[in-house]
C-alpha cells in the first residue's frame, strides 16, 4: 500500500528497512525520543496494528491517525475497512499504548 499512494523516497522503504530506521533513531534519541505518524485506514487493520506492536517493542512513540478523505490529497485512498473495524483497532491501539506505556502524540485525527 505503501508504494502504492506514497511517492517518492519514503514510499520506497520495506517495513523491514523502516524498524532499522526507527532501531537507530531510537539508538541516538532514546527511549520514546523517535515518533511515527500511524496512518490507520489505507490497509488492512492486523497491519497496522503490527506496525504498532513493533514500533512500541523498540520504544517509537506513535502518533496513530486515521485516514480523512476529506483531505484534498488523501480524497483517492479507499478507507479499507467499515465502523466496527476501526473501533476494534481503536481498542487494540489503546491496549498496546497501556502495555507498553507509550506516551502517545494526539492530534486532530487522533485515534488515541
């Protein structure tokens, strides 16, 4: 999905390549010092989750939001999944958060 509507040098990294990335931002910012924005809705939810239950393993602090067509350059992505979905990965991202007592950046389109 990534390469799919994200252009450019991001769009080209593996989740694998990403960890790395994350592994040594944490490595030189320290705990809770390296942030990820997780954008929920552009793939299926046990990805996304995944992504965070990762992330939390090594100490990334995320920002979790969800997809908003209604932004004009987000208007093309399909919401992959229905109401239900995104309430349970709500409660699935909260768990995770509790878990590993991950400060959690909230913004506007926050699932937090």
């Amino acid at each position: 999905m990534r390469r799919k509507y994200i252009r450019g040098l991001k769009g080209e990294y593996t989740f694998e390549e990403y960890m790395a990335i994350f592994t040594d931002a944490v490595d030189v910012f320290g705990r809770f010092g390296a942030g990820s924005c997780l954008l929920v809705g552009i793939e299926a939810a046990e990805n996304t989750i995944n992504g965070l239950e990762e992330l939390a393993k090594i100490a990334v602090a995320p920002a979790p939001t969800v997809l908003t067509p209604f932004v004009v350059k987000q208007m093309g992505i399909p919401f992959s999944f229905d109401l239900e979905e995104l309430i349970d990965t709500h409660v699935r991202f909260n768990n995770i958060v509790a878990r590993y007592e991950l400060p959690v950046f909230s913004g506007v389109f926050s699932l937090a």
